[in-house]
C-alpha cells in the first residue's frame, strides 16, 4: 500500500510538483479512463435492472426506486421524497399513480388518510442496488456452464497444439539446415496477409468435406498454425547462442532431443507470450465457431452470447453480465501472466 | 583415444576460402595447439574437425577411419567452446550428465562418471546449481568436465581460457596440463594466445591465412622458425628483424646505408635478407666493438626484468632484454652486440636460411 502511495506521488524532481508532472498525470488518468472506463461501464451496468438499463440520462451506479412495506399493502411500495403544497418535504410511499397525480401515505402513519401529489412535486428516492439476478438466472437457464466448458475446451487444446506445432516449424527454421528455408519462412510470413475473410469459404468447405461441423475440432484445428505465432518463436530462437545447439550436437543429442531438451526450456519467455496470445484469440474468437458450430450443444462462449442478441429485441442485462463472466477468465490470464509478456515481447523484439 | 589425420582440408564460404590444403598428422595422446592471429581459420580447422562444418575438399581420419562426412554426434569427439556452452536451464550435474543420458549409458554408469569427474574437476559442492550461480573458473571446469566424461577419441578446445581473467587463465592452463597429463586423451587446443601455445602443447601448429606455416615442438619454433611469419608470431615482445642487402664484404646493409651489421658467412652478394634477433639474444656491447647503436625510446621495467624499445639509425625499431638495475633511460644512445649464435637469418621470400 505504502509503494502504491509513493509511486502515485513521484514527480520529476524529488518534493516539487511541475508542469510537466501535471501534464504526465492528466495524460495517464487520461489513459486509465479510456482503458478502464468502458470495462467498469460494463460491469456496473450488467448489474443494473433492464429499467435502469434502458433510463435515459443513464445512471452510472446501478440505482433503482426504493420501496418499502407497509402494512396493509400486498405488494412493497414506492418511496418517493414529496414537496407538500405547505413548503414542507416528506418521504411518501406511493399507493398508486394516474395520469398526473399521485396518492401517497405516510409510511411511519398508514393509518391517516392519503395524500395526493401532483407527480412534479415528488422525487423518486432512489438507492444503489445490484440485480445480481442479471448473473443467477442466465446461469440457471442459459447454459453458461457448458458453452464455458466448450470454450476451455477449445482455448485449452488449440493453445497446446499452436504451441506444439507452431515451436516445431520456429525450430526448423531458425536452427535446422535444410535447403529452401528461407523460401519457407517466407511463404509463412506470405500467409500473414491474407485475412481469415478470405479464406473461410474455403476452409469451411474442407472442415465439412472432413465432417468436423459441428464438433469443437473444426474450431481447434484450422487456426492451430500461426504464422504470427511461427515467426515469435523462430526470432526468439535465433538469439539462442549458436555454440548450445553446437554443444548439443556434440553431445551426441538428436535433433528432437535439442529441440525437447535444449531449445524448448530456452525459449519459454516466447512460449509463454504465444500461450497468452492464444489464448485471447482462441477465447474471444467469434466470426469462425459462428460458421461451423450450428448447435448449441457446442456452441462457445461467444457464440452463446450471440444468443441473447436476438432479431427483434435484445436482453441487454442478460447479455452484458455474461459478456462480463466472459471476459473474467481472460483478464484474470492477463493479471497473472503480465509479467512474462513484458518480458517475452521485450526480448523476442516484438512490439 | 586416437589419432586424427587431416589431408588436404580446404573450406569455403561461398568465394572466401577459409582453409587451403591442410595437411595434418596428431598422434594419439599428443597435446596439439593450432595457433594464429584472428581470421588465420584456426577455429574454423577446429569445427571442420568436430564435425560442425564440412569440408569442401580433403579427408579426416580418426582412429584410420574416414570420417570426412560424419555428422558430429558420430565422430565420437568432445568440445570445449569459448562460450562453456552451458545449458543455462539445467543443474550441473545434468550439464554433465547430457551426453551420457544421449549415449543410453545405464543410469548408474551415468552417476559414477559424473562423480568421478565432479571429482577430479572439483566440482562435487556444486552438482546442484545452475550455470548461472557459478563463477567463470567453475563454469570453465563444467564445460571441461562435460568433455571428459564422455571419454571421447579426441578432445577439441576452442579458445577456452580467453574469457577467464588473467590469474584464472594461467592456474586453469596449468590445470589443462595436469588433466592432459592425468587422462592422456588426445587433444587439440585453439588460442591465439602464444603462452598458452607455448606452455601446453606437444606439437604447436601455426596458421596464417589458411594455410599451415609451421608444425613443431614449441622450442622447435622457438629456436628455429621456418619462416619470417612464425618468427614474428612466436615470442614475446617479438623477434626484431632488420631487413638489407648483402654487401661484396659478406656483410648486411640496410636500405638507405645507414647500418651494417655482421652476417655469417656464405651468403650471395646483393641478396636481400631479412635478419632476425630476439630481444634477449641484443646484449649491451660492453667492451667489445658494438654492431650498432640504439636509441633508447622507451624503458619498461616489468619487477624480474626491463624491456628497452629503441631505433637504430636507420629508423628500425628494436627491442632488447636487459636486466633491471640497467640505468638505460630515455634518449640514451646504447652500443649494443647480437648473439652470433642466436641469428636468424630470411631470405626475399621470407624463408629461413638454414646453414
């Protein structure tokens, strides 16, 4: 706590506060608000009522209308803080409302005879209240606990097989001698130009000449060779001192054995930077699970959200809590993990 | 053990040629040095040996048996490289265990040998660390002990000490000798550092630009170098050479007449030759005639002996040992006298002259 409160207080020289101290920190609050706003705005609104959602000015706390029972009324009712014509201010609860005027009574008095107000001179009271039931009924119904098991499912697979597959083809283009490996390198790094868009047709149609709709390896498989991931890993290997991989060969070790027992324990900063990379992208994948997985027994994640925005009317509260169980797994990857992909990027050049 | 028999090894990088028709003999057991100035190829010689370059022309023999295109996991050699070549993720003993675990050895064979070398090497206190946690002398023991567990046919060291400091590097080379000493393995040791060449070796090899100059005992190359190259690369400060014409005297003159110095007899007049003298082998004349007169420009006292830089009168520079209570100092004129015995004597193309 200490280290946070003399980090938020450094300044450029030691005691005094200057100009550009100032401009620096209103840069970086300015950077906070841009980057954490829109995921609190988030958060806070997926525990807001579907009322509260759709109020207009929009609330930043989830508010919503304080109500109180009282007795001689079946349902709960709504406090409202009333202007009486006499000058004074009382809370009232409101019996009921029609057209302009509203009948209200004491709470504390039940007893004595209502009240009626004409709806400008009362003022909801309202009070921070969060609709956790925006998290507990998609729960319930939706089948967030199985859409979240195809998603861990294929994150998980296709994140061991990129790496595996991908830390394989970086071998054998920075350490392994064969001819034509630069035209090698160079046809992975072509195929980083072309945009998925382009080729979905197609691979869609070997997905399902192979029968793989609508099982979790047409998501797994097609992405599993990146080149963004090959080329990572093949520069991160070439900094591996060359006399290693010599002492190695000397050593009497295969070539598989330089690549498990040297190579691989070397280039975990890298891996590690692919894995999290993966990761987010396998998570967050949308536009091809939505092509090849039609039922919603293997539907991911994202795809299950899809199911809450529907053509005439959308479940916004629904939708944005989910969004928000969403997006935990990967943030909590990112907290934990921050640390080697500072690392990994800065040492694999990579920006 | 075993012999490695090198013939007419050539190699190329693309138009650079590296290696021109080396022809090389190494006894089993011998200690042999491969020495030279940077880019001489002695460390490419080095590589094309264990296997980690091919050769574009010529054969390697190991042992008799051709091996010229063997990968190096078969030639059965062992490398010590001038960076350790430590695998920094794993312990010491595993650094050392690798080959073995590679050669399928029984995994108690492996622990015995890494015992035993761990022992010899001194290493046994620290099997369990990493590289790393390990200071330069240590991680040089490693990388030496990681050699001679596997036994190997041949021993190859590129370079190995010139990472360590200057003390380090002279108790390790003294450690390399007793190991050679101890295992008898063949070895072939690369350095450009002549004391290490003239300390270990049995035979040095000198290299210059590809090519072998000399191959001998260290004195032998000392005492009697074949050539203006070896002369100047053996020895340290180097050999002094004057370079003139024989006179009808029989005597040497230098270009512009400035200096004659004597010559043995039997050499053709208006030959040129090139003269070559250690610095010990220039003695202060004393009372006898002087053969020429040094300048004395710089005076370096060194605690067990002074070097004294100076220019004859035609300008060439010369170096001579003196004792340290020599008063000599700067700008002194010097009658100085060569060892008659102690010539060397070039002819134009930089051959020795052999009487």
């Amino acid at each position: 706590m200490n280290r946070v409160a003399s980090l938020l207080r450094q300044t450029r020289r030691p005691g005094r506060l200057g100009w550009t101290d100032i401009l620096s920190y209103a840069y970086l609050a300015l950077g906070v608000v841009l980057m954490f706003g829109p995921v609190l705005w988030l958060v806070l609104s997926s525990l807001k009522t579907p009322a509260a959602l759709l109020e207009f000015p929009p609330s930043f706390l989830p508010l919503t209308q304080k109500t109180i029972s009282v007795p001689g009324h079946a349902q709960p009712l709504e406090l409202h803080r009333v202007r009486l014509p006499d000058g004074s201010v009382k809370e009232l609860a409101q019996v009921r409302r029609i057209g302009i005027q509203a009948t209200m009574i004491d709470p504390a008095n039940p007893a004595a005879p209502a009240i009626r107000v004409p709806i400008e001179a009362r003022e909801p009271i309202r009070e921070v209240a969060f609709a956790w039931s925006n998290y507990t009924e998609p729960l319930k119904q939706f089948a967030f606990g199985r859409y979240f098991a195809n998603s861990l499912v294929v994150t998980i697979a296709a994140t061991i097989i990129t790496l595996l597959i991908n830390s394989m083809a970086a071998y054998a283009l920075a350490i392994y001698e064969f001819r034509g490996k630069n035209a090698a390198l160079l046809m992975v790094i072509g195929t980083l130009m072309i945009p998925i868009t382009i080729v979905l047709v197609p691979v869609f149609l070997v997905v399902t000449q192979l029968g793989l709709n609508n099982s979790l390896w047409a998501v797994i498989l097609p992405g599993a060779a990146t080149p963004t991931g090959v080329f990572l890993l093949r520069q991160y290997m070439l900094t591996l001192p060359r006399d290693l991989i010599e002492a190695a060969r000397m050593d009497k070790a295969s070539e598989w054995q330089i690549y498990s027992r040297i190579v691989m324990p070397l280039t975990l900063p890298a891996l590690a930077v692919l894995a999290i990379f993966s990761i987010m992208w396998r998570w967050n994948e949308f536009l091809w699970p939505l092509a090849v997985l039609t039922k919603s027994e293997v539907y991911t994640l994202q795809i299950g959200l899809n199911a809450f925005q529907g053509e005439l009317q959308t479940q916004w509260h629904y939708l944005l809590a989910m969004t928000v169980m969403t997006l935990a797994p990967v943030a909590l990857v990112f907290v934990f993990l921050q640390r080697f992909i500072t690392t990994g990027i800065a040492n694999t050049g990579m920006k | 053990m075993a012999g490695l028999v090198l013939k007419g090894i050539g190699k190329s990088f693309g138009p650079v040629e590296v290696l021109r028709g080396i022809d090389l003999d190494v006894a089993d057991g011998e200690f042999v040095v491969f020495v030279g100035p940077s880019g001489c190829g002695k460390s490419t010689l080095l590589r094309v040996i264990a296997g980690l370059e091919e050769v574009t022309s010529g054969t390697i023999l190991i042992d008799g048996q051709d091996v010229t295109t063997e990968r190096a996991a078969e030639r059965g050699l062992a490398m010590v490289f001038q960076s350790y070549a430590l695998y920094p993720h794993m312990s010491v003993y595993r650094n050392i265990a690798f080959a073995l675990e590679n050669m399928r050895l029984p995994p108690a064979e492996i622990e015995a040998r890494v015992r035993r070398a761990a022992t010899m090497l001194r290493l046994t206190d620290y099997l369990d660390r990493k590289p790393g946690a390990l200071s330069g002398g240590q991680r040089q023991r490693v990388a030496i002990g990681r050699a001679v567990v596997r036994d190997p046919k041949i021993f190859l060291f590129d370079e190995p000490l010139s990472n360590l400091d200057a003390e380090l590097r002279v108790a390790t080379r003294k450690e390399l000798a007793g190991l050679h000493a101890e295992i008898g393995g063949t070895m072939i040791y690369v350095t450009h550092d002549q004391v290490e060449a003239m300390t270990l070796a049995n035979r040095i090899v000198v290299l210059n630009k590809g090519r072998i100059e000399q191959v001998g005992t260290p004195l032998e190359l000392y005492n009697r170098p074949a050539n203006l190259f070896v002369a100047g690369f053996i020895g340290s400060p180097r050999m002094n050479f004057i370079r003139g014409q024989v006179t009808p005297e029989g005597r040497l003159v230098t270009p512009d007449g400035k200096v004659t110095l004597p010559l043995p007899a039997g050499h053709a007049p208006g030959a040129e030759i090139t003269l070559g003298i250690r610095p010990e082998h220039v003695l202060p004349a004393g009372g006898e005639a002087p053969d020429a007169i040094l300048t004395v420009d710089l005076v370096e006292k060194l605690g067990s002996e002074a070097y004294l830089y100076g220019t004859l009168a035609d300008g060439t520079a010369l170096t001579l040992r003196s004792p340290l209570e020599d008063p000599a100092r700067r700008g002194d004129s010097l009658p100085i006298r060569f060892e008659r015995q102690r010539l060397h004597l070039f002819d134009a193309a930089g051959l020795a002259i052999r009487p």
